[in-house]
C-alpha cells in the first residue's frame, strides 16, 4: 500500500507542478472486492479506489498506467469541474501531464475473478455480461457487439 500510495502522491506532485496550484488529496482505498473494475474516482466523495487483485497481478503497469488514470480524473474535476468521464480534458491530462497513453480500458486478465456472468451471443462470437448488464437487459436496455455491431442476444 506504500508504494501505492507514493504513486498517487508522485502523480499529484506532477499535476501541481503542471497547473501550478494545490490539489486536495484524496482518501485512497485499496479494494479486494471482486470486480471487473482496476480502480475508480469518486469525485462527490473525494476518493480513489484500487482493485488490489490487479494490482497484484501486473504491480509495475498498475503503478505506471491505472494509478495515473484514477488520479487524472480527479485532477480533470479539480480543473475543470464537470466533463465527460473520458473526454478530451481528461484525454490532455493524460498526456500531457502524466505522459500516459489516455487508454479507458484496462487488459488485466479477468480469468481468476469469481464474477457472475450472463452468457449472450452475436453473429461473431460470445460475449459474458455482468448480472448488473443482464438485469439491465431484462428491463429494456440493449447492447451490441464492437465488432459486428450485432445486438446481443442472450445464449439458449
């Protein structure tokens, strides 16, 4: 958790430096919940949250690449308040301040995560939806494959 934590604070030295003014550190979780999800920003709560299981997976590229991500959407609020999630202001950010590819998806491998999963299909191949997607789903929401752009249908 130290070097976790001296990441995040690395990452805001680097933003002040940058924007030249003081950001409001944030409480930092470290979560071993299982989820999909390698870290999140809650900006009403002030607060970073890291998947520990993939930060113990790929420590290095955890530190070098998921870390900066998080701490870049609290500082994208900071500076300019309400902005898309993953939009250019973030985008720049990422850039320009962190030198980090502005990636919105991580490549972690989900195999050994315990996750409740729905099986649909397309005309391309399979697709595991979380029970949040399937429920959502059951009431009306629909998705679609990024590949053949086909609207997933739950497996028989």
């Amino acid at each position: 958790m130290q070097r976790l934590n001296q990441t995040v604070e690395n990452c805001f030295i680097q933003a002040e430096t940058f924007f030249e003014r003081t950001f409001t550190r944030p409480e930092i979780l470290l979560s071993a919940r299982n989820s999909k999800v390698a870290g999140s920003a809650n900006l009403s709560r002030w607060r970073l949250r890291f998947n520990a299981h993939f930060y113990q997976q790929q420590p290095e590229h955890f530190l070098a690449q998921t870390v900066p991500h998080e701490v870049a959407h609290i500082i994208c609020h900071a500076v300019y308040g309400r902005v898309k999630p993953h939009g250019k202001e973030w985008q720049a950010i990422m850039l320009n301040v962190f030198n980090c590819p502005p990636h919105t998806t991580h490549n972690y491998s989900l195999e050994s995560i315990k996750i409740n999963s729905v099986e649909y299909r397309c005309a391309c191949q399979s697709h595991l939806l979380s029970i949040r997607r399937h429920n959502k789903v059951l009431k009306g929401a629909s998705y679609q494959c990024r590949t053949c752009r086909q609207v997933l249908q739950i497996s028989q």
